[in-house]
C-alpha cells in the first residue's frame, strides 16, 4: 500500500484531504487507489482512497485510522455486515437505508433495500474498488434478493456513470401501505427513507389522541407517505401536489386504498399551488427538497424556506397543523422554528410546537454536531 505524508488535521470517516496538503506527488496512485496516510499534524496514520485527477482538489477521502494487518476488503466486510446487523436487530426485515457512507464507515457508499430489490449506490472510485466485497456481503445476507448496481459520481469525482437494471416496480412498505415506483420514475427521484420515522411520528400523533383531520394538504407530496395513512387509516381527504408525473401512482395507490373520502393528486409546483388556493385544511405537511447543499448555502436555503412558510401560515386555521420538515444540510430545527414563529408573529397566529424529529437510526449520527445529522421534523398546532 503506497503512503503519503499530509499537513493536514482529519478527524473522522468520510474527512477531505486536500492536494495542497499531501507531500510529494500523489499523480502516483491509482484513481480509487486504497493508501495510507501521515499526518504531520496529529502524528497518526491513516487509510484513505486516493483519485489524483479530481477536479476540486480533494484528493483523498479519509476512510479510517490505519493498523495493523489492515485489509481493505475485509475492513469493508466487516463494516457492511455491521451496519446490516445492526438495522435487522432495531428495523427487522422492513426495508431501510442498509448503510450510510461515512456514517457507517465506508465514504460514497448508499445502500437501500426495498421489498423486491437491493439497491447499491457508488459514488467514489475508492468504493468501486472494493465492490465484489460489498456483493458478497449482500448475497450472504440476501441470497433470494435481487442486487442492482448504481455509479453516480459526487462532483468532482472523475468515473463512469452504472445504470441500474430496474425491475418494472419498485416496491416499498410503510407503515402498513404498499408503494410502486416504476422503474423510470424511481430512476430519476428513488425513494426517500430519510423522514420515514417522522412520517409514522405525524401519523401516530393525531391517531393516539383521536383527532382525525378531515382535510390534508401534502405539500411535495412525491408517492404521499406523509398523508397517504391518513387516507388510508382515519378517512381523511387529502390533496397531494407535486410537480412531477405521477398521476398514475395515485391513481393506484387510491384504487389499492379506497376510502369514501375525496383525496386527489394536484400536479403544480407548490409555490403557483399555494398562490391560488383558498380552501382551508386541518392538516398542511410541507417535507421540500434540499434548497441548498453545502454550509456555505445556508442563507439561501433559509431564503427558500422563509418564502414557503410565509405562504403557508396565513392558511392555517384554529386547530390546524402544520408539519414541516428539511433534508438541507446546516440547517437545525432552531432555524425552521424561527421562521415558522417571525410568519406566524406577522399575521397574528399562535402556533404551539408539539413534537419534533430527527433521523432514523439507518441513517447515523453521533451527536447533534455530526455532519450526518439533516434531518428536521417539527408539528405546530394553531391555537385561538
């Protein structure tokens, strides 16, 4: 294994060791190469996957403390059974987030389970280059599943893109309820398990007090695991909006699900959506996009969230709820709180906080500080 001295501080999986910093020429390795590492500044060792060629300057992804006899592929193995053991033990066999890059201790590595296929995301060359230690793992755990590979290169990172062989639907359970993506939309947008312990928190908030809201709106709704329980569990009518082509994963989620009820599919960006409508509903769940990725794109992620919140609080009503959720990384619940309580101020509203979430344990954090901590979850009730 070649080894590199670097002038640099490094802390933890998944750190940044810039080109600047390392002594010598690193053109040496091999793009995806496993190396090890000197840091002059902490004097400790460690292994980390080079690519020389990356376009930004970050040359190498920190992996972990080197010792002795280190094996990449057992390293990764090991790590790969860890984090599947551990989501079996606190998940079951539900489908989840099977590991979570750095926080599980191998950097650009995503791995998902769905009810009918295993998913593989490699966004580093640093993790193809262990790939058949990944697969074995998987057909050890999952023999009888089907394993589909995925390449999307982070920026900067130099490497051949994978498609996916799909199967036609990709199938998913939560709380109860079955979901089908087809193959091309999944393809584009996946699904997100990130909020998943805070859809069944919103759910089980209003069904442990026996409150049944009559009329949902979804806000971002994409396949409508916020609001689809609703439906489904207490006959709520909902209106999801979404400004994708999913009409025909309503129309069989609806079919699949039928209640008396109304519930409807709007497509509509949700800004135009929120200009135009005048009804009024006991329940507005608003879970958008990242706005923003990086630190440094705070104030314009915070800028787009100020400017939904302000459309949305003026339409609650006595006894409304608002849920309102963020996957930005930098932001924290105390940012989204002070947004909701400046646009509640302005039109004279009380909302009283009632609840709030974080992240399911498939997707790691060590602390409140930890760079894998971006998920936000907070529930308002409109008081008189």
């Amino acid at each position: 294994m070649k080894n590199y001295v670097f002038d640099q501080i490094v802390n933890q999986c998944g750190d940044i060791v810039f080109e600047k910093s390392i002594e010598g020429v690193l053109k040496s390795a091999t793009p995806g190469e496993w190396v090890s590492l000197e840091s002059k500044k902490s004097n400790k060792s460690y292994i980390g996957y080079a690519n020389p060629f990356r376009t930004d300057g970050r040359v190498v992804r920190i992996v972990c403390e080197r010792y002795a006899a280190f094996d990449a592929n057992g390293y990764v193995a090991k790590k790969v059974s860890s984090a599947i053991e551990f989501r079996q033990k606190f998940l079951g066999e539900k489908g989840a987030r099977l590991f979570f890059g750095s926080s599980d201790g191998i950097p650009g590595l995503v791995i998902d389970k769905f009810k009918n296929v295993i998913v593989i995301q490699y966004h580093m060359l640093g993790v193809l280059a262990v790939r058949e230690a990944i697969l074995s793992v998987l057909g050890q755990y999952y023999p009888d599943m089907k394993l589909c590979e995925s390449a999307k290169p982070e920026s900067g990172e130099e490497m051949q893109a994978m498609e996916c062989v799909f199967p036609e639907f990709i199938e998913i359970e939560e709380q109860g309820i079955d979901y089908r993506i087809s193959r091309e939309r999944f393809q584009k947008t996946g699904f997100y398990y990130d909020h998943r312990s805070n859809r069944t928190r919103l759910f089980n908030f209003y069904k442990s007090k026996s409150i049944t809201p009559t009329k949902v709106l979804d806000l971002y709704s994409y396949l409508g695991s916020w609001s689809v329980p609703f439906h489904y569990y207490l006959g709520s009518s909902i209106t999801c909006v979404d400004q994708a082509d999913l009409e025909l994963e309503f129309k069989q989620i609806f079919s699949r699900y039928p209640t008396s009820t109304k519930s409807r599919f709007v497509r509509s960006s949700v800004s135009k959506y929120l200009d135009e409508v005048s009804e009024e509903f006991d329940l507005i769940i608003c879970d958008p996009p990242a706005f923003k990725k990086g630190q440094d794109k705070k104030r314009e992620a915070l800028n787009g969230y100020d400017s939904l919140v302000k459309k949305i609080v003026p339409k609650l009503k006595v006894g409304s709820g608002f849920a309102f959720s963020s996957c930005t990384h930098g932001i924290e619940h105390k940012d989204l709180d002070a947004l909701v309580s400046k646009a509640a101020h302005r039109v004279g509203k009380k909302l009283q906080l009632v609840d709030m979430g974080l992240q399911d344990i498939d997707h790691p954090m060590m602390s409140l500080n930890d760079k894998s901590m971006y998920i936000k979850y907070l529930l308002y009730i409109c008081k008189e």
